[in-house]
C-alpha cells in the first residue's frame, strides 16, 4: 500500500485535532484546525458537532491519530505495536516509545525539521549521521546514548538552519540533549509517557489490537 500523497490537513480535520504535519503553518492562524474544524465531506461552513463515538469506533480513532502523526502504514504500525506486546512494561506506553525513538521523529523533536514529513525527507536523502556514521533510514531506532548530528556538508542546509530559527523558542523533550552550535543532538534517557506530548489514549490501541 503506498503511503497517503493527499492533502494533509484532511488527515487533521479528520481526527479533528493538529497533527503537525505541516511545520509552521500548524502553529499559525491559517492551521485547517483554526478556521475550519469540520470533518471532510462536510458541507461549507458547518462546525464540528460532538459525536458519539464507542467501542470499535473509538478505539479505531485513537490508532488513526498515531499512525498519521508519524507517519507510519499499517504494516508497520502492527509491527511496533508486536514489539512493544513482547517487551516488559507497559504495551501501551512502549508502543508510543518505539514511535519517538525513530529517527526521522528525534530530527523533528530536535528542531532541525519543521515537521515529521520533512525530517523523513532529510532523512532519506542522507543529511544525518548516528554515532558519526550515515544514517538514511527514517524508521531507525535510536538508543540511550546515540548522537545524531548533521553531516558536514549539510549544516549549510537552508531547510535545516531556517527549522532551527523556526523552533528555537519552542524548546525539545527533556530526554534530548542538543548543541546548537555544533548541530548534534543525543538521545539523553528513554522517553516517559509525560514527556510525549501525545493526546492519545494509547490503551484504547492495545485494546484494538488485542480482539
């Protein structure tokens, strides 16, 4: 299945919150959310009414906002959620875990991209290294203590210095570390649930995936 090329701001009016997947422009008044918070399809200018939503609904909900926020297909996603099942925890909690320690998702937390979907593309082109060895696989999984820096011949990159101005007063997670002059971040301790600043209720994810 090939990953959603469409317009993003559906995929937000859809779950009916922002899912950052347009860097700035989420945090502006022109956000999809801002001035027109009705799911798509509706007619023009009607607003979002509650809806009653349970059960199956509900919990299919939840796993849409996190698959969409990053970015992953459905096949992915079950494996994460596998591997989250076989570790000892919280299978909820682990599953969101897996998700930030991507690579793609710690260069967007560490302000060097202005959204997910960008951080991937950079990604994939090479602008990274880990431990100070190319990286171009965004779903890599970073552990506690890797170093993630730009290469050399991209900290000249405009995409990358124009995110690094954007983001600068937005701060990033208390378990990264970065170093601004020297363009490299790392990965301090293992992400808590408080320090995903995801409104999601993952155990409704669990309870989905468990039928």
């Amino acid at each position: 299945m090939a990953r959603y090329a469409g317009p993003v701001c559906r995929l937000c009016r859809r779950e009916g919150m922002k899912l950052f997947l347009k860097g700035e422009r989420c945090y502006a008044e022109k956000c999809a959310i801002e001035k027109r918070n009705v799911p798509p399809g509706s007619q023009q200018g009607r607003r979002r009414r509650p809806m009653k939503v349970m059960g199956y609904g509900l919990q299919l909900r939840e796993k849409q906002k996190v698959k969409r926020t990053y970015g992953v297909l459905e096949s992915q996603f079950r494996r994460y959620f596998a591997e989250a099942e076989r570790q000892r925890g919280i299978t909820g909690e682990t599953l969101l875990q897996l998700l930030e320690r991507r690579l793609d998702n710690v260069v967007y937390r560490l302000g060097l991209a202005t959204s997910r979907p960008q951080a991937r593309q950079l990604v994939r082109h090479g602008h990274f290294y880990v431990n100070g060895k190319r990286a171009d696989v965004p779903s890599y999984s970073l552990k506690e203590g890797d170093a993630v820096s730009v290469r050399e011949r991209s900290n000249k990159k405009a995409s990358i210095l124009y995110a690094m101005e954007e983001v600068k007063g937005r701060g990033i997670p208390g378990w990264l570390q970065f170093d601004a002059s020297a363009m490299t971040g790392r990965v301090a301790s293992l992400p808590t649930r408080e320090q995903i600043n995801l409104p999601v209720q993952e155990q409704l994810i669990v309870e989905l995936y468990s039928k």
